[in-house]
C-alpha cells in the first residue's frame, strides 16, 4: 500500500486519501486509483460509473443520497479547490445525524471514500472547479433524496466567504431537514 495514505476520520467508516505524487521538471503522476491498495486500506468497493462536474465559485451541491440504491463513492477534485461535506445517514450508528467535511483541491489531491448511506454535498472555494466522482451503483432517476446544506439540527459549518454569493439548484433550495428525512423514510 505504498501508493496511498489512508487517514480514518471520526466517523466509522470516512476515509481521506492522500496518493503518492511522483513529480519531475516535466510534471508529476500518481496512481488516483488501485484495487489492491485500495482493497488492502479496507475500501473493496467495485466502482461502475464514474462522474464529472463543473461549477463555479459559491456553487453548492447537495446534501444528495440515493434512496432505494445508495452508492459508495470515491471523490476528488481535479481542478480548483472545494469543501466536500458528508452526513452520516445509516441506521443504528453511534454517528447518525453528524457531519464530516474535508478541503479536497488539485493541490492537495486528497480523495474521499464515502461509504453507502451518507449524504453528500461539496461548496465550490476557488474560481472554478471541476469534481471527479467513482460510484459503487448506477445513478437512478427519480431515487434521489437529500437533505438541506444549513439544517440547523445537522449543524454544518461551511466556509461561506462574506463576499460569496452562493448559487444553489431550485431541487437543493427546497430538501427538508434531517427531521423531515426521518419522518418520510
């Protein structure tokens, strides 16, 4: 497992990702992902689609989770810089209800594991970013769900500059609360 440095977070389950970056004078190369090395830090997910998206400074996205078929996923951030933000949604955990959040950029080229059941949701920091996503399930339409980014009970604190303006999509302006999760499972 020489190839990556595997962090565990205070939520069971989270891992952060850091590769090993091999950089001369004409750039640098690193594996972003291996089976084995993953396999060997506990993570023997199979990944069967993997997503790409663009966004710009203040853009928020999330908190999403798939219903029906939850995904594990495995993110970064291949341009510019975001908080990636996790809520832990699994039934019976010491840590349901708590969130997780972690600076991934182009820099420091950490990677994310996120295991099923958590919501999930990043805030674009720099001018431009591009995210990068492996997904353990196919994306099912109509099988989304999520949770509002500023619900109070979940307490997220997102470094939202004062010169920001946050760009959010109608469906996340619209997500319930953890409450509201609760009561329509």
């Amino acid at each position: 497992m020489g190839k990556i440095t595997v962090e565990t977070c205070e939520i069971e389950g989270l891992k952060v990702i850091t590769p090993q970056v091999f950089g001369d004078a004409r750039g640098y190369f690193m594996e972003t992902y291996q089976y084995e090395d993953f396999k060997e830090a506990g993570i023997r997910e199979v990944f069967v689609q993997d997503n790409q998206s663009a966004s710009r400074r203040g853009v928020l996205r999330g908190l999403h989770f798939q219903k029906q078929f939850p995904q594990d996923k495995l993110v970064r951030v291949i341009k510019g810089e975001v908080y990636d933000v996790v809520v832990d949604l699994r039934e019976g955990s010491p840590t349901f209800g708590k969130w997780f959040g972690v600076l991934l950029s182009e820099e420091n080229k950490k990677q994310l594991f996120i295991p099923k059941n958590f919501a999930h949701g990043f805030l674009v920091l720099s001018g431009y970013a591009e995210f990068c996503y492996k997904c353990s399930d196919y994306y099912h339409p109509g099988d989304e769900g999520g949770i509002r980014y500023d619900d109070p009970d979940i307490g997220i604190r997102w470094p939202i500059a004062e010169d920001m303006d946050l760009l959010l999509s109608e469906k996340d302006r619209h997500w319930g609360g953890l409450k509201d999760y609760l009561e329509n499972k």
